[in-house]
C-alpha cells in the first residue's frame, strides 16, 4: 500500500528532471521571502485605524504602496532589452532585492507609534539620530520596499515563463511558487495577528525587512545565465515582437478578461473593519484566520499543480467562475468564529486555485523574447484590478454597508462568464508549447 501511494505521488509530482526541481525550489524560496513582505499590514492598518483613519483612507495607503507594482512592465522592458554587467536577469535581482531590504531596514531600525498631529513614524537613525517620518514619509519608504520587491517579482516570473512554457510546466511553477508565498502568508498571519494585537510597528517591519534580503542570498547563488551584450539587431527585433505583441488581439483580451475578474469590488481593508467592529474579534484571531486560510491555500496550489497538466485551462476558469460566485456569496454567512473558520478556509483554498488559473492564463500568452515585459504587463493589470477593487470595495462599505458590498462582489464575479468566449484560451494554450528553451536556469 505505502509502495503504490509513493508510486502515485511520484507520477503526480511534474518536476520529473534534476534542472526544473532547482528552478522549482529558486521560485519556491524567492516567492517565499516575497510573501513575507506583507508581515507589518495588519498592524499599519489597525494604528492608522485607530489614529482616526476611515477603511477608504487607510484603503489609499496601500494603494500608494503598491504604485511600483502597477509600472512593472516598465522593468521587464529594461531587463528584456539593456543587460546590466552582461546579465539580464541577475545584476539587476541583486540590486533591486537590495534596496528593498534597505528601504525596509530604515523603517525598522526605530519605528514606533508616535501621537503628534500628523507623525505616524518617528525613528532614530544611528548616524544622524532622531529623524520623524510623517505619513507621508513612511508611505514612501514602504512604496520604496514595494519597488525593489515588484522588480524582484519581474524577474523571477521571466525566468519562469522563459522555462516553464517549452515544458509545460508554467502552472506547476507557479503552484510552487504560490504555495511558498502563502505558507509565508501563514506565519504573516499568525506573526502579524500578534503584531497588530501589541502594535510592534518596529518587530514588523524588521522581520519584513530581513527577507528581502534571503532574497538577494538566493539570486547569489542560484541564478546562472550566459553573458550577454547590447545587440542592436536584437534589440530591434525584440522591439519589432513587442510592437507586433501591442496590437495582437489575443494579449488585449487576456488582459481585458484579468482586469475585469479581479476588479470585482473586494473587501481589502474594509473586512477588518467588520471583523473588528461588528464582529468583536480580536486582531491575534483575525490573524489566525489569515494563517488557516493561507494554509488551505497551499492545499489549493498543490491541487493546481497536477491538475494543470491534465485540464483544459478553459474548463478550469470557467469552473472557478462559479466557485467564486458561490464563495463570495458565502460571506452573507460570515457572522461568528464558526462561520468564520469554515468560510475563510474554504475560500483560501478556492481562491488560491482560481489565482493560479489566471496566472496561468498570463503566462502562456506572453510573446517569447519579451516574456519579462508582458508578464509583467499582465500583472500589473492583476495587481492593479485587485487593488482597486480593494479601494473601491472600502468605499462602497463606507457608503453602502457589508451585506450590499457581498452582493455586488459576486455580481461582477459572474459577469466574467460573458468574457470567457471573448478568450480563445484553448489556442493560447497549445501556441505557449511552441516556444523554444531558454537558456537561463539555476546553478
């Protein structure tokens, strides 16, 4: 019996050579250190909520802050055509995950609550002493660490799409990739809950910072890719396919059909307000509920990664289409620590497999020699749709209430029906297996 399961997994697991478990363990770890970044939210959100601060208002912090995740095709132009100290992936992995750790590390060596009118951050530098951050300020040092962290992402995701499409293997990848960032999310949770509970800006953003910076380690030691220099005729066709890529009908939609399912006003800042005022929680249990809920995301990405390899991608959305109605629904249920238990676990998990679908989608319509730029591209579609639905959503539970705010959600979840013949998944999915090998891998 214990012989036939281990058979079973083995012909589940789709990493089946020596270089793409490598790859899949520089994704896994990268992503994880990524994932780590959102550590200090919880308690950014509950100080400022208590400094007087509506969910709208506290919802437009972080929509700030994620401004560098909104230009990242901006970085994968660079990275797809300037190579920097002959490499077009790693000098620029390094540097980046640098001045992410930095950014954070400023925030961190002596944040604390401060009362003033408008100071939100006052720290203590041990060169040139007490500096105070205002809001301002500390928005900018986050969006800082944000920037060299969207950069990372940039890159990883190109090695990704670069090896992962000839194989097959961009779902599996991203599974993996996936599963870290929310095994990440569970400690996030848990660690975060406590955080906010204590409000421990400084430990927050210290631990946030330290990732960024296993990030940097791990581009060191596990990206190899040849020397490259600037190639006019290179650069001019891979101008020539990004121009040809602009006006394809087929990479329009893909990013129409991602802005418009993530755009589906959200809860974001908004559910913590319920969760606390309405609801009493306390911010260690809501914390908990993040971990448990990023837990049975993992089982949701492991799900995904075989399933990838097996299912047409166009059934798969077009059933996460209707899990997500259903899911979403399910919040006019969410009222106790029972409710609440069951539906963020259920949701973590279904929700982490209609993710993963999208991403999919992204990565198998990305034109070669330019994966860098349109994945990227069609990210900052996803961030951007996600984050406005945040923002959106908190300003609809400002005027509307939480109950109108579920209904509305699932609404716009179920009118991506209407998209899906728009997409010609199935002929995305057999183009992306023509690519050919890339050269980059791990060391």
């Amino acid at each position: 019996m214990a012989h036939a399961m281990f058979g079973w997994v083995v012909r589940l697991n789709p990493f089946k050579t020596a270089d793409t478990q490598r790859l899949a363990i520089l994704f896994g770890i990268v992503y994880f250190a990524q994932g780590m970044w959102y550590l200090p939210n919880q308690a950014i959100t509950i100080v400022l909520k208590e400094r007087g601060l509506s969910a709208g208002q506290v919802a437009d912090f972080f929509l700030i802050s994620t401004i560098p995740w909104l230009i990242k095709p901006a970085y994968g132009l660079l990275s797809d055509l300037v190579p920097l100290f002959g490499r077009r992936r790693k000098s620029y992995f390094l540097i980046t995950s640098g001045l992410a750790a930095l950014a954070g590390l400023i925030l961190a060596s002596g944040s604390r609550i401060s009362h003033g009118p408008i100071e939100t951050f006052s720290v203590t530098l041990p060169v040139v002493g007490a500096v105070s951050f205002t809001l301002v300020s500390g928005v900018v040092l986050f969006t800082l660490m944000g920037l060299g962290l969207a950069f990372t992402d940039v890159l990883v995701d190109a090695m990704m799409v670069e090896s992962g499409r000839p194989r097959g293997l961009t779902g599996a990848f991203q599974s993996v990739q996936w599963a870290c960032i929310t095994v990440a999310s569970v400690l996030v949770g848990v660690a975060g809950g406590y955080l906010a509970e204590t409000r421990s800006l400084r430990a927050a953003f210290l631990l946030a910072a330290c990732f960024p910076a296993i990030s940097m380690l791990m581009g060191a030691g596990f990206v190899r890719e040849p020397r490259v220099s600037f190639d006019r005729e290179g650069f001019r066709q891979t101008l020539l396919t990004l121009r040809g890529a602009l006006v394809h009908r087929d990479m329009w939609l893909v990013a129409g059909f991602i802005l418009f399912w993530t755009f589906s006003p959200s809860f974001g800042p908004a559910f913590l307000y319920y969760q606390t005022d309405t609801l009493g929680f306390s911010q260690q249990f809501i914390g908990t509920l993040s971990s448990l809920a990023a837990v049975a995301g993992v089982i949701g990405a492991m799900i995904y990664a075989p399933i990838s390899r097996r299912l047409p991608l166009k059934r798969t959305i077009n059933a996460l289409i209707a899990l997500g109605v259903a899911g979403t629904l399910a919040y006019l249920l969410y009222r106790d620590v029972a409710s609440a238990l069951i539906i963020d676990t259920v949701f973590g998990c279904v929700g982490m497999i209609a993710q993963l679908a999208l991403l999919d989608l992204a990565a198998k319509a990305c034109p070669k020699r330019v994966e860098a730029t349109f994945f990227a591209l069609l990210m900052s579609v996803y961030n951007g749709g996600s984050q406005l639905s945040q923002n959106f959503g908190a300003r609809l539970y400002d005027r509307l209430g939480y109950e109108p705010l579920v209904f509305i959600s699932a609404a716009f979840t179920a009118a991506a029906w209407l998209l899906v013949p728009l997409v010609n998944i199935d002929r995305i999915e057999a183009t992306s297996r023509e690519a050919p090998e890339t050269t980059v891998r791990a060391s």
